[in-house]
C-alpha cells in the first residue's frame, strides 16, 4: 500500500479527549474515529489490526473445536422475558421498539438467543457436546464509555456457547475454552493471567476473567509472581491434560482487587505482585442457568429428557486492540507484535525527488509484496524526519529505508522498532530477513 494513496490521518498534536495512551495513539495514528459517545468508526489502519486479531481468536476457536456462525445483533425482548433477564438487565440495555410497536433490543450478549437455536434444533444426546461462536458487535449502554475501544458502547465481541449432555462434560468444555484463551492472547503478544471472578449478570458459579497486565490497566490486581514465568502457548494439549493445565493456571494465588482480602491472602508478601491489569476475556460456566427456564434438553441415553449443562465465553476483540497498545509502546508511538501487525514492513523513500532512490523504492516495494509481505510504502513527499516519526508512531516492526546514500552503496538501512536495532542491508538480504 503507498501512503500516498492510502487513508490514514495521523494527528501530530495529542487529542484532549483521550485520558489513556492506546486511545490516544490509536486516535493519532489514524486508526479510528469517534461517531458519538462509546461507538467508533473503524478507518483502514485500525481495521486491518481488529481483523488481525479477529483472525487469530477465530483459529484458536476452530482449533478447540467450536464451530463459527452469525447471529443478528438486534434481538426480539420476548427470549429475554423468557429467561428472566429482561428486567435485570436494566439500562444497559438498549431497547427499541420496531414499527409494529414490538420491543427489540440491541444484544449485549447472546445466551438466550444461542439456547433458542438449540432447542429449537438439536433433540438428541447424541448430536453432543456442542460449542457455537461468533464474532459480532454488541452494545451495552455503559454509563461512562471512556478510555476509548477499551470501554465502548458498541463493541466488537467473539462469544460461544457450549451444550453438554452432564456436567462433567460441561467442565470439560469449559477446560478447552480456558487453554484456548491462553493460546489466543499468548499469540497476540500479550501474557494472559487467568483469575477467578463474579459471575454478575451471566450468572454460574464457576468463572475466570483473563486479565493482561499494562500500567493503565483498569482494575489492580494481586498475583503470585511465578505467573512471570509462565509459557502460556501450550501445544497440544489433549483432552486427559487439559484438567491439569487448568490446574497448573489455577493452583497460583491471583485476584482482581474485588475479590483480593489482604488478610486473608495465602501468599507471602515477598511473593506476591500487585499491578494493574485489563480484562480481555471472561468465561463463565452456569449449567442449567439458561436452558431450564428455555427449556434446552435433549433426548439422554435412556430415552428421558436431560436438560444440558451450558457455559458461555467473552472476548473483547475491540478491546484487545487498546489493550495490546497499552502493553506494548513507548514515548515515540506503538510497537505491533508481528501477528496483529496492520503491516509487517514500513518502506520509507527518503528522497521522493530522486529518481534513483525512487526506483530502488519501487524495486523494493514490488518484491517485498511479491514475496507475501504487508508494506506500507511512504512515497509521500515529505522530510525525512517527519516520515521516520509517522512510522514510530503506528509502530510497525520493520522500518526499512532508502536515501541517496544508500542507493549509491546498494544498502537499505532496517530498524526493528521494538528493540531499535539497526541494520544496513542489500535489497536481497532484507527480503531474506523479512520473507520469515
Ligand atoms: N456472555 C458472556 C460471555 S460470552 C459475556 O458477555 N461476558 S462479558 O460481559 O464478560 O464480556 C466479554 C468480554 O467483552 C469482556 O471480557 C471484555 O473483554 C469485553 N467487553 C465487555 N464490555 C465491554 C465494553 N464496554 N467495551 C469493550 N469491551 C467490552
């Protein structure tokens, strides 16, 4: 992609609405734009991180076996009546009523919906377990949207359902969705602590929040230090290991500032860390919360009704992109881990009135995106400074270079902007490099 063509209207000045260091980069870096009060619009830059990350939760999700669909995200109010929620909710949510006077609501999640679906479908133990997702924007009318996509109104959200014919089918999803989530945010980047949390309004009484830690986190949280020390990219995890890394995550002391009691803490002070931390997952197993009152059963073994044991997981696929920035930038802008990158390779021409540098620009970017790599090609007419801060600031991993200098010697000058190490490079060796 040239920048000279390409939509991204960096702000050198720090917005005053932003009290939070992702939500002003990303409002700097061009990547979203606030429509009113909580809801975003998406432009190109901050679009391709979301679906980056949409991607690798997608992967994890097949991986563990759940199957992708897509509901509406406007909702009838009968199901909510149904189950019960439709009062406890309150005003979070928003409710509209349609042209033939019925009342629809804008879902802030989707148990009642998923639940309606599987009754209506599935009749029989045999069609079991089952575990369904999508990825689809919610809206909760929050009473103070701030901090930007890290507390929306309207947000992007991957939540899945899953329907098991006993409980302790029902753990035993709950234990794949648990080492999913650890895969999912290990591969963004981001060193996810599982801590024990309220239920609130989805209700269960078995539940973790995935909590990330970053200075400006929203909540404290307190957590055994050996957390540090954890690889949480665990591979293969079969079906008999899952419990015990479940186990493993769980067997460390960690808790968010509502559940933490000093006096009552089983960890030694010299052990014990506190630090601020963002929650980008939360999951919950309720059992029969929600398919008794709707009436969610299946046929069992023995020909009798059994009603199925349901557990439902939240990933907040917005917020993980104010999340990753919090965890991972400096004073000069964003540092992308590679996986959610919006490209890999920043291509800056630093002469665009030279006709040799121009070439070997040109030359570059075509191979670079023939090869597969994701460029983003500065060929604006711009001082050399102004383009090294732009790329600073939106914080691709590669910065490549070329000025008069390096044409004359055939080098290509490549900084990797989360460690700044500096290389001087033949065009060859740079695709070399960065084909991997
Ligand atoms: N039904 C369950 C699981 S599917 C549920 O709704 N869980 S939740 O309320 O905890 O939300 C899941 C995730 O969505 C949270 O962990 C958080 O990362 C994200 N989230 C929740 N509220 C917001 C919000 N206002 N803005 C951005 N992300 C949010």
């Amino acid at each position: 992609m040239r920048l000279s063509q390409y939509f991204m209207p960096t702000l050198r000045e720090n917005p005053t609405e932003a009290q939070i260091v992702s939500h002003r980069l990303m409002l700097r870096a061009g990547m979203v734009r606030q429509a009113s009060a909580g809801i975003y619009s998406w432009l190109p830059l901050g679009f391709r991180v979301l679906k980056k990350i949409e991607q690798i939760v997608r992967e994890e999700q097949d991986r563990a076996g759940a199957q992708e669909m897509l509901m509406p995200t406007i909702q009838a109010a009968d199901l909510w009546v149904e189950s019960g929620r439709y009062d406890d909710y309150g005003k979070e949510m928003l409710r509209i009523k349609d042209r033939q006077d019925r009342e629809m609501l804008y879902g802030p999640t989707n148990e009642e919906l998923i639940t309606d679906i599987f009754r209506n479908n599935i009749k029989s133990y045999k069609d079991l377990p089952k575990n369904l997702y999508h990825i689809q924007w919610k809206f909760r009318d929050e009473i103070r949207p701030r901090f930007g996509v890290m507390r929306g109104r309207e947000f992007l959200m991957k939540d899945n359902y899953s329907f098991d014919l006993d409980d302790e089918a029902g753990r035993r999803s709950y234990n794949a969705m648990f080492v999913a989530y650890l895969r999912t945010f290990a591969r963004m980047g981001l060193k996810p602590i599982p801590m024990a949390a309220d239920t609130g309004p989805i209700g269960g009484d078995l539940s973790h929040e995935f909590i990330v830690l970053a200075e400006t986190g929203e909540s404290e949280v307190f957590y055994h230090k050996d957390f540090e020390t954890f690889d949480a990219l665990i591979e293969n995890a079969g079906q008999d290991d899952l419990q015990s890394v479940v186990d493993h995550w769980t067997g460390l002391y960690a808790a968010t500032d509502e559940k933490h009691d000093p006096a009552g803490c089983p960890v030694a002070a010299a052990d014990l860390k506190s630090r601020r931390g963002i929650e980008v997952g939360h999951i919950f197993y309720f059992g029969d919360k929600y398919s008794k009152p709707l009436g969610a059963a299946v046929q069992g073994p023995d020909g009798e009704a059994v009603t199925v044991q349901m557990g439902s997981y939240g990933i907040g696929v917005s917020r993980l992109v104010g999340a990753i920035i919090e965890a991972s930038h400096d004073e000069a802008g964003i540092i992308w881990p590679e996986s959610v990158a919006p490209f890999k390779v920043g291509l800056l021409n630093l002469r665009v009135d030279d006709a040799a540098c121009a070439n070997a620009c040109d030359d570059l970017y075509d191979k670079l995106s023939a090869a597969g790599i994701e460029v983003l090609y500065d060929d604006r007419d711009e001082r050399a400074g102004a383009k090294f801060s732009t790329m600073d600031l939106i914080g691709l991993p590669w910065q490549t270079a070329i000025g008069p200098r390096g044409v004359k010697s055939g080098i290509v000058e490549v900084k990797n902007r989360a460690t700044g190490e500096r290389l001087e490079l033949s065009p060859d060796d740079v695709l070399t490099r960065l084909a991997g």
